[in-house]
C-alpha cells in the first residue's frame, strides 16, 4: 500500500504548483485525478523507486481570511490524522504570518515527519531570506521554485527517505475487499453484520496515524481480509469537513484492496462523493461493487428499484458493467449476496484468458467492424493478448496504433465483456505497433 503525504499551508503559498510538479516530473505520475472532493487534488508520484500517494489540501477556502482561519486547524488536523509525511509549504516573499505559526503550531505537537518547505526561492537573496524560517521550530527546511522546479529533486528525496517501509504480511495474497463510502452510510454496521460482533473502532487518541483495520474472514466457505475504514474517527470530528475526511480514508484503503464495497445511503441517493469514491476505484483499476444500504427504509412502489439502479448506471457511465445489490444492513438482508458478489468481482478481476481464445473470438469481431479509417489510413489489427497484471489488460497489436481512438476501445472493451465475464472490474486496452 502507498504511503500517504499531504501537503499543507495556507493560501497562495504555492501548494497546488508544487503538488502538479511532484506528480509530473521525470515520467514520475502514475494518476491524477483533480476534483477528487470540491477541488481537492489526489494524484501517485514516485521518486528514487519509492512510490507514494500525493494529496494537496489547498484550494478549500475561496473567501476570506477570517473564513480560512476557522478552517485551517481542521484541514491540518485531518491531514495529520491520515498522512504518514506532512510537506509543511511557506512563501519566502511574505514571510512567516500568523497563520503559518498557528499551522507550526500544530505540527509540532504530533509525533510524525514534517518537510518545511520554503517556496519562491528564485535567487540567492530570496534564498538568505528564508532563514527567518527556523523560527517555526519546525527545523530544517527545503528551498525550491514550484514554478521552475529548483530545490524540488533535494525535496523529494528528503520526503522519500521519511516514508515509512512497508510490512510484507505472512497472508498478503489474501484477496482484500475494502468497505467504503461517506460517513453514516452503515459500514461500521455492515462490518459488525459480517462478523457478528460489535466492534470498537472510534478513538479518542489525539494525533496518530488511523490505519485501516484488516480482519480475515472465513465463514462460510470465504477466506479474505475485510479492510474497514468505517467510522475511524474521533467523536469531536463528526462535524468536521466529512468529505476531505472520508476521502482521505477512502485514498488508503482503496489502493490497499482488490475490490471495493462502495456503501451508499439510499435515502440520500447517489450523491456527488459516493461518485468521488467510485471514480477513485475506477482510477485505480480495483474491482468495484455498489452496495445500497437502508432500502428497508425507501417507500417502494413497482418500479422502484430498477430506476434508482438506473440512475446509479447513468451516474456511473461509460462503466456500467458494475453488480448493484440493494442491502439492509439493520434486518441483515442480502448482506451475504453482497459478499458472495464481491467474491465473483474479484474472480473476474483475477481471470486469465488464452490468448489462442481471445484472438479466435475477437479477430473475426474486428473483422466485420475495423477502425474507421483516418487521413486516409486503414488500421488493421493482427494479434490480442492479455497482458501479466493483477486486473485485466489487453494489447491489441496493429499497424497504426496512433489512429485508434478512445471511441473505438470502448468498442472493444464492451465486446471483450460481452464474451468473458468482467463483471465491476475496469479493462485497460493497449494499442501496441506491430
């Protein structure tokens, strides 16, 4: 599983140029998706072969300052609840403000690794005027340019070597099925329906890392790890910012797990971050299954369930090959169902398929509906196969791999789930020179 990092500071510090710079530099970006929650950013970097997970907590406040400044010990707070490396961003041109120290403040309490880093550096009298810095108390500090780049290679190695190592678990070829969603939406019920008991997963412990709580299931036949993110929280946060929260949470446990219980409230419907969420399963190529909690609590008339199910698929489009199933937690209906689908998401996510298969039955397909022609120039594909990856990728090997367009893949993809099972698992297609 990634390591987590946020940067932190306030506004107009350079935080989202720094973040952009992280992520592309040296081949280094792996996703980025912007807009993850408001217009939070998330995105994977790697440097020196470490890989990590990059969230950017700027941009919250458009307003004021008095406005920000209710804001900000929450933002920090929650970025210290959940990164494992904190990048603490200054402005070298302002100088240290009232809000940096309050920021200061805070990291200097929790027992986790800071990075001050000193932005706008862009000459050698910007670079004497970041002395004032050790003020914060926060120690060394890291001088770059955002915008040109200067200092962040010396940055990112200070940041990569306070990641943490990663443990390798005696029963990590477990199939992992992370539980997520926003908060109150019943995954802290559906975790204790499963296992049959009821569970303490709310901490009072200030300032420590909330990791995702692993428990191996195997009941009824199934042998897997449950990764519980559900209610993992101090109480004097529930009226926090939820959304940047449960995000955050989702970020590690969805890139820690092969399939994905999005749990969704259905008196609330599928709002706009159960839709976050689901992209961000999707980005990360896991295998996703939506779970409709509450329903015992929806009035229902003929047609009910299969128009919210359709409005889920219209959110969700182009990828609605996805399993739906209608759950109640509190009167334990189709709990089971929901796992059992889970269970089949991440056999077909785990599914091989002969390449001799694939091209008996894709070449002829192709055949009868080749890619359009472009400028002039026929594409014609010659061989298939599945590539060695841990969910489903193809390479499609032809003449002109530049002239296929998404419209077309899309086209392959849905005629690659109408002959083999995919069910809720994402397909990567490759077009490959022949």
């Amino acid at each position: 599983m990634n390591s987590i990092v946020a940067v932190v500071g306030r506004p107009n510090v350079g935080k989202s140029t720094l973040f952009n710079r992280m992520i592309k530099r040296r081949e280094a970006i792996v996703d980025s998706v912007s807009g993850v929650t408001r217009d939070r950013h998330y995105g994977k970097s790697d440097w020196n072969g470490r890989e990590f997970t990059l969230i950017d907590t700027g941009g919250y406040v458009v307003g004021s300052d008095d406005v920000f400044e209710k804001e900000i010990d929450k933002q920090v707070e929650l970025a210290i609840d959940e990164a494992d490396v904190i990048v603490f961003v200054v402005d070298v041109v302002t100088g240290i403000t009232p809000m940096d120290e309050d920021v200061a403040k805070l990291l200097r309490r929790v027992n986790k690794p800071v990075v001050l880093c000193v932005n706008k550096v862009d000459s050698n009298k910007n670079r004497t005027d970041a002395l004032e810095f050790y003020n914060l108390g926060l120690g060394d500090y890291y001088t770059i340019s955002a915008t040109s780049g200067g200092g962040t290679g010396e940055l990112l190695d200070a940041i990569v070597e306070k990641l943490p190592e990663r443990e390798i678990e005696e029963d990590d070829d477990l199939p992992k099925f992370a539980v997520v969603g926003r908060p109150n939406a019943g995954k802290s019920s559906f975790i204790n329906a499963l296992i049959g008991e009821d569970r303490n997963i709310v901490t009072d412990i200030a300032g420590t890392t909330r990791d995702s709580i692993d428990t191996r299931y195997t009941r009824f036949g199934f042998d897997f790890k449950l990764v519980d993110t559900a209610g993992i929280r101090r109480k004097a946060k529930v009226k926090e910012d939820l959304e940047f929260y449960s995000v955050m949470r989702s970020v590690r446990a969805i890139e820690n797990a092969d399939v994905c219980l999005i749990v969704l409230d259905a008196s609330r419907g599928f709002e706009g971050q159960d839709q976050s969420i689901f992209w961000l399963a999707e980005k990360n190529r896991k295998g996703i299954v939506i779970l409709v909690n509450k329903w015992d609590l929806v009035e229902k008339e003929t047609n009910t369930m299969k128009e919210f199910e359709a409005k889920i698929r219209q959110e969700i489009s182009p990828f609605v090959d996805v399993p739906i199933v209608f759950i109640s937690v509190l009167n334990k209906q189709r709990i089971y169902k929901a796992i059992e689908t889970a269970v089949e998401v991440y056999k077909c996510r785990s599914k091989k398929i002969k390449t001799r298969e694939l091209n008996d039955i894709m070449l002829p397909i192709i055949a009868e509906n080749p890619p359009p022609a472009l400028k002039g120039k026929y594409v014609k594909i010659k061989f298939i196969t599945q590539l060695p990856t841990p969910q489903p990728q193809f390479a499609f090997f032809c003449n002109l791999p530049q002239y296929v367009r998404d419209p077309y893949k899309r086209f392959l993809e849905n005629k690659l789930r109408d002959h083999f099972d995919f069910k809720g698992v994402p397909i990567s297609i490759y077009m490959r020179k022949k």
